[in-house]
C-alpha cells in the first residue's frame, strides 16, 4: 500500500480563510510568495486558526511557518511553508521533504494560483 499525501500549493498572495481549510483538512501548505508576504500571512492565519501563540503549555496547537531550500536551488530556489500541528500527522520538522516535493510538483503543472501536489512522503 502506497501512502499519497495532498499539499496545496499557492502562488501569490492567496485568501488566509483557503489557506485555513487547507491547513485543517491537510496540515501543510506551501506557499510561493515574497518571504515578508509569507509572515504577514502566517500571522493572519494564526488569527484564523485560533492559534494562542502566547501559550505556555506544550499541547496547544501551533503554526509553524518554516522556509526551506528546494534542491536544485537554481531551479527551485527557496520555498515557506507552513505545518499545523493539529492536522499534521508526523514531526512537523520532516515536512521539508514533503514540501519539496509538492514545490516539485507545482512547478511541473505550470505553477498555477492554486495546486493540489499529490506526493509520496
């Protein structure tokens, strides 16, 4: 049995309410925007999310807004992406892998708005 995961991948500066839903129902997102755009959104979608970025306990839910570089960097350059801990299942910090693929796979598309990368993790 081979596992697939779904990472939706957007281009520009996409809803935060998409970005969202997407989070809750995949627990990843990868996000192809200026970085100081990419912050900006990841605290918008901490709001949404009812993320309490405050709290002090180790089970509350979090976003993590990371950025990794996709290999070969001349072709794929850098890449954020976010990981939500209440819908990712697995180490958030293994989502590099995983995103570098959908990055992968976006860009084989077309790089349109809005892709919905199917990857083997």
């Amino acid at each position: 049995m081979s596992f697939v995961r779904v990472v939706p991948v957007y281009y520009g500066a996409p809803s935060v309410r998409a970005i969202s839903e997407d989070l809750r129902q995949h627990g990843l997102v990868v996000i192809e925007e200026m970085r100081s755009g990419v912050a900006r959104i990841a605290k918008e979608v901490e709001r949404d999310l009812g993320v309490d970025t405050e709290a002090e306990r180790d089970d509350q839910p979090f976003l993590l807004h990371l950025s990794a570089q996709v290999e070969p960097v001349m072709d794929y350059g850098w890449v954020d992406y976010f990981v939500y801990s209440e819908a990712f299942d697995g180490c958030p910090l293994k989502a590099k892998r995983i995103a570098a693929a959908a990055v992968r796979s976006w860009k084989s598309a077309g790089q349109p708005d809005y892709h919905l990368a199917r990857v083997r993790p």
